[in-house]
C-alpha cells in the first residue's frame, strides 16, 4: 500500500528567507540606534554679575556673659529663674537668708532713737547755759562743757546713722537683682546652698548682645578679613539677616585645622538665644561681569579641568580654567563663552558622539542634577 507524502508547510518551506528578513530587520532597528542622537541635558555658561560666597555653619554666642555673684556670703532662700529663662533688668534673682542683718538693722535704729533723744536733752542743756552765760550767771568753763557735750551727742548720732547705712547696705546685698536683660545660661547652685562671694549663681547673656562664632578650613583663610558681609540664616528665623564680619581668629587650631570667626548682626532681632545654629553665606567677591558655570559640569581640576559642549550636534571637550571655590556655580576665568551648551552631566564616553541637547534635565533619563549649598542658591 502506497503512502502519500506530505505536504510541506510555509515557515519549513520558507523559513530560510524569513529568517533572513529577521536578522535585516533586527541589523536595521540597531544600526537604526546606533545613528541616533543620545538624549543630553545641558547648561548654558552665562554672563553676569557673580558673587563667590563661602558657606559654612555656626552658632549664635553671646558677645558677653555676665556673672552674677553674691556680694556677701549667705544661705539661699529663694531664686527665681531656670537655666532658659528670660530676665528684665531690676528682676529680682536671688534671695539669701536675711534674719541676721535685718536684726543689725534694728539695732541701730534702736541706738539711733536713743541718741536722738540723747542730742536733744544735750541741746536743751546746752541753750540753758547759754542763757546763764549771757546773764553772767554761768563760767566759761560750764559753756564751753555744755557746747562739747552737744557736739560729741550728734557726732554719735551721725556715726550711728553711718552704721545704718552700712548695715542696710548688707541687707540689701541679701537681694541680688538682675544687672541687665537677657537669658539665663546656667545656674550651678539651688535653694538651700551656702554661697560664699566666691560662688557664681547665675550666668546670663544680654540678649542684644547675640553674634554668630563659626568655624573657617585654613585653605579659605587668606579671603576672608574683617568688614566681609554676610547672610546669615539662624534657626527659627523665616529669613537671613544681614551680618559683619568683626572677628577673625589670628591662629588655627592644629586638631581642626581652622580658625574662628565672629560675625556681628547688623541689626537686632528680637528672640534670639545663645546656642542655635546658623547658615553663614559669607560674600568674599562680587563681580559685576563674569562666566558661570555649574560646578557638577566640569570635569578634573587645575590643568586639566575640562567641560564637555556641543558643538554641531556632537559632544567636544574644551579645556577651562575656573575659579577654585566651594560654591554650586564657580567663575569660569577662560575656555567658555556665554551662551555655549555644557553638558551637566558630563560623559566622556559621549566624546565625539551625535546628540540630542535640552535644557529641560527632568526629561533626560539619568542626568545628574547640578548640586551645590542648600544654603544659597547665589552666584
């Protein structure tokens, strides 16, 4: 009995040729790719009035500390105010054990009454004699007596009101009020404690007083000097203030390897404490015309700084030589002319290659984002 054969289908009759088609079709989409533009996210070098600014972080100080300290030794009664709190000058502080000089007190203005009583018995003495005198019925000698006992009574009298003052004064020093306004720093001691005058209770920074102290790396020190301006963003504050440089420190310190410098507000602001922290954007140069670029889109350093731009629709390297600063955009001094398109993020492998620039970085898959000081956005 004879078979037929079967009939060969269409993928095994042809399948040499559309196999053939397929790998035409998978050569042309990636050669296809292969010419197409590589999407770039670029920058543009502009022109215009630059500042370089250092930021750097530090804290609010007072420029002084007063300390309170009793004039006198004594137990402590009362005192009225915390580590935090904040004080109005004449505010009473401290209160000490009083009993002892309050009764000095009461006993000189015991012996004062007396004395008093006893001036006016000398000086009713004393007219009496005058009068015999003047009749020619006393001696000089009883005048000259009477006059003496009169001067010697009130003479006692002002010793002892002396004495009161003195004695008032030690009551008064029982009660230590608050030199100046401001806010208390510490208060070592508690009620009950024996302080000698030795013995600081409080510590308190005038609050009109406030500077910010911060700290400079050695590599800056050469730019910054005294009379810089400067913003200054404390903690809790919806704005910058305005600041001065007044201080700057003539020595480093070997373990940090900076020095400290003090900035003064420019003008008051109200609620300001010891301790809070501060941005500090330090204006070391203006420039009314300058070239910049972001830091992010320049490749190596010194010599060998480079930045990548388009040029005809491909990626060319261009040799820069730039401002050393630590900011988010620096001062490009050669290699660049404004307006030319940077790549921001700058890809060697992309040398030479066809691509496809936009300024929108958001819709470039993967490019990097300039960064910089959150600080200030400046320059």
């Amino acid at each position: 009995m004879a078979f037929d054969e079967p009939n060969p289908g269409f993928l095994s009759r042809y399948r040499y040729p559309v196999l053939g088609v397929l790998a035409l079709a998978i050569a042309g989409y990636y050669f296809y790719r292969a010419n197409q533009p590589t999407p770039v996210g670029v920058i543009e070098a502009q022109q215009g009035p630059a500042e370089r600014v250092l930021a750097i972080s530090g804290r609010t100080r007072p420029q002084v500390t007063v300390t309170i300290v009793p004039r006198v030794p004594g137990q402590i009664v009362r005192l009225t105010k915390e580590e935090g709190d904040t004080v109005r000058a004449g505010e009473l502080l401290v209160q000490l054990e009083s009993a002892a000089p309050r009764a000095a007190v009461d006993e000189v203005l015991a012996k004062i009454t007396l004395q008093q009583r006893a001036v006016a018995e000398a000086e009713r003495g004393f007219r009496r004699i005058e009068q015999l005198r003047a009749q020619g019925l006393a001696t000089v000698k009883e005048f000259d007596a009477a006059r003496f006992e009169l001067d010697q009574a009130r003479l006692a009298l002002e010793g002892l009101a002396a004495t009161r003052r003195e004695v008032a004064a030690r009551l008064n020093d029982n009660t230590i009020l608050a030199p100046v306004g401001g806010v208390v720093l510490a208060r070592p001691v508690d009620p009950g404690q024996v302080v000698g005058a030795q013995s600081v209770i409080y510590e308190i920074a005038p609050l009109a007083d406030v500077e910010i102290e911060a700290d400079v790396d050695e590599r800056y020190l050469p730019e910054i000097r005294e009379g810089l301006k400067a913003d200054v963003l404390v903690a809790g504050q919806s704005a910058p203030q305005p600041a001065t440089v007044h201080y700057v420190s003539p020595k480093v310190d070997p373990r940090t390897g900076g020095a400290k410098l003090r900035l003064r507000l420019d003008r008051q602001v109200d609620g300001l404490r010891s301790g809070l922290t501060a941005d500090v954007n330090i204006i070391v140069e203006r420039r009314e015309q300058a070239i910049t670029v972001a830091r992010s889109a320049i490749l190596g350093r010194d010599r060998n700084a480079r930045v990548l731009v388009v040029n005809d629709g491909r990626v060319a390297p261009q040799p820069v030589s730039f401002l050393e600063w630590p900011s988010e955009r620096v001062i490009v001094l050669a290699g660049l002319q404004p307006g030319q398109q940077v790549l921001a993020s700058p890809r060697p492998d992309l040398i030479g290659e066809k691509v496809q620039p936009s300024a929108d970085l958001e819709s470039v898959p993967g490019a990097a984002r300039p960064r910089g000081s959150d600080a200030r956005k400046a320059m």
